[in-house]
C-alpha cells in the first residue's frame, strides 16, 4: 500500500510549486516594468523641465551681453550670474533625466527573465523520478 502522501502526491505537489513559481515570476516582472515606466516617467518630466529652462539661460545670457555692451558697470554681472545658475540648472536636469531614461529602456524585466531562465534550467535538470 501506498502512503497518503507518497507517490503520487509527489506530481500534485510539484504542479503546485511551478505554478506558485510562475506567479511569483510574473509579479517580479511587473514590479520591474512599473520601476522602469515610473524612471521614464520622472525622466522625461526632467528633460521637459531643462527644455523649458533652458530659453530663460539664453534670455539671461543675452541680457548680460546687451547690459555688458552698452554699460560698463556691474548690472551686467548680476545677469551672468543669473545665466550661470540657469545653465547649470539646467546641466543637471539634463543629466539626471537622460540617465533615468537609459535605465528604463529597453521596457525588458530583465531580472524576472534570467530568474525565469534558471528555473526553467533547474526544472530541465532535475531528476525525473521524485521517490518519498
């Protein structure tokens, strides 16, 4: 006589893990996907932003060439000042967007799909026969 839990409980086990397994897989790729979406999302904000920012850096700038030209006094100072702030400002937002968009693309759950790899790998080279 076979055990209750022998045999053939070994299969409905295992089913039950691949499936538990395959969940969890799934729900790491869409925790990976919205980390990704929500990178783009807050990169592209920063790269609008710097767009919008940087016609005020050549606005400042060209203020600061027209006030150096036509007085020689330290008005024009102030205005490079203000064009320096700006453009660095805008340096900053460029860079920390254009990062956030490399690390959102390619849109692939890569982690979620090396870790599916390795299951699968596992599963192909674990013995065929369970006995308990």
């Amino acid at each position: 006589m076979l055990k209750k839990n022998g045999l053939f409980s070994a299969p409905k086990r295992l089913l039950c893990d691949i499936r538990r397994l395959a969940h969890l897989e799934v729900a790491l790729a869409r925790a990976e996907l919205r980390a990704k979406a929500r990178n783009a999302s807050v990169g592209v904000a920063l790269l609008i932003g710097a767009l919008l920012v940087a016609p005020l850096a050549l606005a400042a700038l060209a203020a600061a060439a027209i006030l150096a030209l036509a007085l020689v006094v330290p008005s024009w100072a102030a205005a490079l000042i203000v064009a320096f702030v700006l453009i660095v400002t805008v340096a900053a937002a460029i860079g920390a967007g254009a990062h956030l968009l490399r690390s959102a693309f390619p849109p692939l759950p890569r982690k979620a799909i090396e870790s599916t790899k390795k299951d699968l790998k596992w599963l192909l080279k674990r013995p065929k026969s369970t006995p308990e």
